[in-house]
C-alpha cells in the first residue's frame, strides 16, 4: 500500500502537503480500504482525500466459494498465500484436510515470492491438493469472515478497479463489495479492467492518477456530522439495517481513535467485542434470521427484550476488553484520567469526558468498573439516544 502526498511548488525546498490519498494493489488495496475506514478519525490534523484500490481481496468468503467449489478447479497464487497466513496467524489445522502436496505448497508460500507460486500452482487443481469446498471445513468461514472490509461508509470517496479476466480476484466479488458500500452511502467509483488478469490490473494506472490528481485539486470537504438518534445511532452505515458491518466500523474506529493497532491482541479483544454484541442483538431481534435487524424488528424488540441476564453476560467481553484498552496501570478498572483519555481519543472534550465519567461511576469509588460499563451499554442498546452514557462507544467514533 502506498500513500501519496502533493504540495505546490514554492521554488525552494519540495514540501509534503497534509494532503493524501491511500492507495494499494491486490493485498495492498485490502489494507488501504481498512485505511479509508479510519484515517480522517486516526490522522484528523492531515486531510485526507480518498481511497485508491486495485484488484483487492475483497469479500474473502464469497472468493473462496468462487474458487473452491470444484474439485477440477485451478488452484490460483491467492489460495496458498491466505491457507499460510491462517495457518500461522490463527491455527488452521491445514494438516487435517490437504495433501501431501497441499502441505508442501504452502510451506513454499511461507517464504517463496510470487513467481515461483505462480509457477508452483500452474497445473494444480483443488483435488490435487485438498481445498474442493474450502469454506464447509470447521472454522474457515469465521476466520474469512474476520479478514473482510467491513461494507461500512466511507467518508472520503473510494475508487476501485478490477479485471474481467482475473482469475486470481474475482470481479464479483469487488462488485458485490462496491454494491454494498455503496448502499452504505459511500461516493465509489468502480472501473471494470476488459480483458484484464490480476498483474494487468495495473492498467488502471492511468484513470487512477487522473483520479488522485482531481481528489488533490478539490476543495476541503469537513463532513458535517449528522445528527442522529435511535436507530440511527446504531446504523453506522446509514442503509436502514444493523449488520455485523456496523459492528465491525464501531470496533475498528473505536481502537483507532484510542490509538492502538487494529491488530494488536487489546484492539482484536475489543473488535472480538464488538462482534459478540452483534451476535447476541441479532439472536433476539432478527426475527426473520436474514443476518440483518430492521428498525421494525428492532423497535419489536425493545418493547419485548426478554433474558436481560443473558444479554449482559454477552455484553461482557465488549465491556472488559474496552477497559483493558484504557487501563494502563493493568488494576482491572478504568480511573478518572484513564477514561479521559479514552474519550479525548473519541473526540470528546475533557469536559464531556468528565461528565460522562461521573454518570458512569453509579458507585462513587472514582473508578469505572467492568458492571458499570455493562449497565452503560445494555442501557443505550435498549433505548439508544445520544444522552446515554454508553452512547459514546457508538457515537462520535462511528
């Protein structure tokens, strides 16, 4: 992934504008779409621009059923990269279903450029190495699901690019992705490559940079932050349903805003949170178990919440992992200057920050405790208005 940055000249020294686009080819386009989600909130002195990516691995799940499904399917350079990276990022046990042949393959791709795979999987097929119906085997979908861009709003536009002919990222998937993040309410542009394989996608180059260059030369645009209450505060995406991706945006901007690395053990803990919570909302509330809430179906639920005692146990990974976040002296509870700088991280005023710690602290003790934080966002799921206290893990940061 690679970021770019202009200034005007000034017949001097060359300087570096706060101006700056992310921009990523194949893996390093799906790391400069996870940027665009959260770079106005991580950087806001600098002015970013928009999101540049090229043939990225979107919607890992649906890839995987596209190219897995058939034993005499071609087996592309993608699979054994992303089957290496989960076996040693997450303990697939690959052992357990592929060949001999498989377990070597990947072994290679542990260490091996891209050529040599490209050549390594030239006349391979799903058989030969043990991945037909990749996503059926215990586990794979939920790890696939954790490695998808969440189909958020951006709040800068977003251009992406695939190729008709690439058989290593499927144009479906990137226009499946488009679709929704559209729907989100992103400005995106998608550019269909005719003809184009994965390396060909850099063809593209050219409408990319016409498209910086306009990004670059366009007037500031400070979103106007919208006023939102009830449903709406939850709707992070503004498309009328709570989905996992709403969760997924709340997590990843909370973590981002503290600071920390979305993928440090801590960030995980509370994105892991986030997920958690999504489950246990869309058990009571999906009604129709199409893995989205309406507002009707949500507003059914308020007036009918059963099994409040269940629904905070579930609430409690969230609640212990943000304060495991803020907790730098590791006591277990948040203190007053902790949860401070939390908040200031979330773009509250030091003012805010203390109000909302004294309507937090129920018990006095000048602490934040894990219950405390779980009555807070129990309180807001069932009547969610910006006044909560427990409003802020949804709000300002989403």
């Amino acid at each position: 992934m690679w970021s770019i940055s202009c200034a005007p000249h000034t017949g001097s020294a060359i300087g570096v504008s706060p101006r700056w686009v992310a921009v990523g080819f194949s893996q390093g386009g799906h790391a400069a779409l996870f940027t665009g989600l959260m770079a106005s909130k991580y950087a806001p002195e600098l002015d970013f621009r928009g999101t540049v990516a090229l043939a990225p691995p979107v919607e890992l799940p649906l890839i995987i059923d596209l190219q897995t499904a058939e034993d005499t399917a071609a087996v592309t350079l993608f699979l054994p990269y992303l089957l290496a990276g989960l076996r040693t990022t997450r303990g697939l046990a690959t052992a357990e279903f592929m060949t001999g042949l498989g377990q070597r393959l990947l072994e290679l791709a542990e260490h091996a450029p891209v050529r040599d795979i490209h050549y390594a999987v030239a006349v391979l097929t799903n058989q030969d190495i043990g991945t037909t119906g990749l996503s059926a085997r215990p586990g794979i979908e939920a790890m696939l699901s954790d490695c998808r861009v969440p189909c958020a709003r951006f709040d800068q536009p977003v251009l992406l690019a695939a190729g008709t002919a690439d058989e290593v990222l499927p144009l479906a998937a990137v226009e499946h992705f488009a679709a929704e993040i559209r729907r989100a309410g992103t400005d995106i542009e998608l550019i269909s490559c005719a003809g184009a394989d994965h390396t060909g996608m850099l063809c593209a180059a050219p409408h990319m940079l016409a498209w910086v260059a306009e990004r670059m030369n366009a007037p500031g645009t400070a979103e106007t932050p919208l006023t939102r209450r009830g449903f709406g505060l939850l709707d992070t995406t503004g498309d009328g349903y709570l989905t996992i991706d709403d969760y997924e945006a709340f997590g990843l901007r909370l973590v981002q805003a503290f600071g920390e690395a979305p993928g440090s053990p801590r960030a995980l803990a509370v994105r892991e949170g986030y997920r958690a919570l999504w489950h246990s909302m869309a058990a009571r509330a999906d009604t129709n178990r199409d893995q989205r809430i309406t507002a009707t179906e949500f507003l059914i639920w308020l007036h009918t919440h059963w099994d409040d005692d269940g629904f905070d146990r579930d609430i409690t990974p969230l609640a212990q992992a943000v304060i495991d976040l803020a907790d730098t002296d590791r006591n277990g509870v948040l203190d007053r200057e902790e949860f401070i700088a939390l908040l200031t991280g979330c773009e509250h005023t030091r003012t805010e920050a203390c109000a909302l710690f004294d309507r937090l602290d129920t018990d006095h003790s000048d602490t934040i405790t894990t219950d405390e934080l779980i009555t807070a966002i129990r309180d807001f799921c069932l009547d969610p208005t910006p006044d909560k206290p427990g409003a802020w893990l949804f709000g300002r940061v989403g």
